[in-house]
C-alpha cells in the first residue's frame, strides 16, 4: 500500500514535469504529500524486512530525481536530537574515518526521511598533529530499531 502511493505520487510529478512546475512548487509537494506518507506510521513500517525497506528507498530516489531540493537542509546546530546522536555516535564516526582523526566540527548536514531519519554529513577531523581532513559520512536514526551500522558510506572531501 505505502509503495503503491508512493509510486502514485511520483506519477504526477513525472505527468507534470512538461509543463515546467517551478522548482520551489515541486519541494512544496515533495515536503507536503510524500514525506508526509512516509512519515505517517514510520514506527510500524520502519521496522520492515530489509528488502522491503530498500523498495521504499527505491520510490523515494526516483521522485525525488524529479524534484531538484528533496534532500532537506536544517539548523543541526541547534537541533538537540541531531546533536545527541552525534554524541552517541563519535566513537564510532571517528573509528570509520580511522587513523587517529577526531570529530572536531559539522560543516553541512541535510536529512532526507527514509525509514528513520538519513543525515548526509560533512564534518571537519583534526588529527593530532592539528591538521584538518574533511569527510563526508551518512548516518541513519531509527529509535525503534537501533542497527548495528548507524554510520556508513565515508569518503575524504577534497
């Protein structure tokens, strides 16, 4: 049922695409009708099989290639929930980017709602010689089903 309105909606941005929808419309509809379904009920679809999850990751790329924005920037300097999870997580950030690099500050984050929350991050790791590396990193927030990867997907920013 989630997929099948999913894929409904991705139908009438693709429909509408022709006639040139100004981009801040298109975010308007993303924001208003998609995320809004996948957000309704995320605790109980959320903690689906793995498969099943991946589908509904699959609808959510597909539309939001249509639609230029989908990918939500926010304040996470004073989002206390952000914030605490990087907390919770900084061992295991630094223990990805290896060597003896530390978190030391967020550049850029943006969330996109999947099953949980994806952060896309861009931090800044100071070794101890205090030299600066950047990397990117995503990280999921599921509080109903905490994985045993929260972090993943790093690479060096040049």
């Amino acid at each position: 049922m989630l997929l099948a309105r999913l894929s409904a909606l991705t139908g009438v941005m693709r429909r509408d695409g022709g006639r040139g929808s100004p981009v801040g419309v298109r975010i308007l509809v993303y924001h208003g009708l998609f995320e809004s379904v996948m957000s309704y009920a995320a605790l109980v679809w959320g903690a689906a099989r793995k498969d099943l999850l991946k589908k509904v990751q699959v609808a959510q790329n597909r539309f939001l290639r249509g639609v230029p924005g989908g990918h939500q920037q926010f304040q996470h300097e004073s989002n206390s929930q952000f914030l605490a999870l990087i907390e919770e997580e900084r061992e295991n950030i630094n223990s990805l980017v290896g060597g003896n690099l530390k978190l030391k500050k967020i550049v850029h984050c943006t969330k996109q709602v999947v099953a949980g929350i994806l952060y896309h991050i861009t931090a800044e790791f100071e070794d101890d010689s205090s030299q600066i590396a950047k990397y990117s990193f995503k990280l999921i927030d599921r509080p109903w089903d905490k994985p045993e990867k929260r972090v993943f997907d790093h690479k060096k920013v040049e």
